[in-house]
C-alpha cells in the first residue's frame, strides 16, 4: 500500500493500517485524523440557529428523535418539527426544527446526533475496536 488513503472505507482497511503502524511502518500521527475522522461518522452534525437555554433550533433536521443523544452525551428530551406557514397549499413543508435537550448545551454552534445507521454500522465495524485504535494512537 502507497501511502494511507484518503478515507479508510472498511474494517480491513483499518485493521491493516494500523498493523502498519505497529510495524513501524506506518506514522501512527498519520493514521490518528484519520481515525479520529471515522468514529465522527456516527453523528449527524448540523447548525444550530438558535438557542434558549436547552431548547435550540435547527434547519428542518428529521433524523432527531426523542430520546436521541448528542455527540456531547446530552439527551434529546422532545423534537418538533416547525412548518414553513409560506409554501401553504404545497402539502406539508417544514422549515425548522426545534429540540429540548437534558440541559444547555456548551457549543452553540452546532449539534451532532448519533445515528443508529450510520457508516460504521453499515460496513461492519467495531466501535470498540476503532476506540481501542484511538486509544493506543493517542498514548503514542
């Protein structure tokens, strides 16, 4: 293998690398972003345009769901979908979403939700193996 590729697209891949890594082979400091780049694929990240304590709003986002958790460990307590009133007589549109959270959350800027079916769901790969990698690239 040349190099690491851009984006590492399945568990064998990742186990591969990272055998380069302890092979010495491999900079672990180059594998580390790419990793830390795969588990950020569990969540859903989108802008968050307001904010009231623990109540935010989104763009219309309908992936959140009530008892959903953030990348910040805060749980989604309620979601509701906001209508856009300017396209009426067009069906059912929704412009915002707002959600409660289990508390305010620290960045104001974005949420990221966790979803089940996500890229390392769907290709098979081990969560816990990827944070044992995280874990030794960290320490190295």
């Amino acid at each position: 293998m040349r190099g690491i590729p851009r984006r590492i697209q399945t568990r064998a891949d990742l186990q591969n690398l990272f055998a380069m890594v302890q092979a010495t082979e491999l900079d672990g400091a180059e594998l580390l972003p790419k990793v830390r780049m795969l588990l950020s694929t569990q969540y859903h990240v989108v802008p968050v345009l307001s904010t009231d304590g623990a109540d935010i709003v989104t763009h219309y986002f309908p992936e959140a769901k009530q008892n959903g958790v953030t990348e910040d460990g805060l749980t989604i307590k309620k979601v509701k979908h906001i209508e856009d009133t300017e396209h009426e007589g067009e069906g059912i549109q929704y412009k915002e979403t707002q959600i409660t959270l289990s508390k305010a959350p620290e960045n104001t800027q974005f949420i990221a939700v966790y979803m089940e079916d996500n890229f390392l769901t769907q290709n098979g790969f081990d969560i816990k193996e990827i944070e044992y990698i995280l874990g030794v690239l960290d320490n190295a």
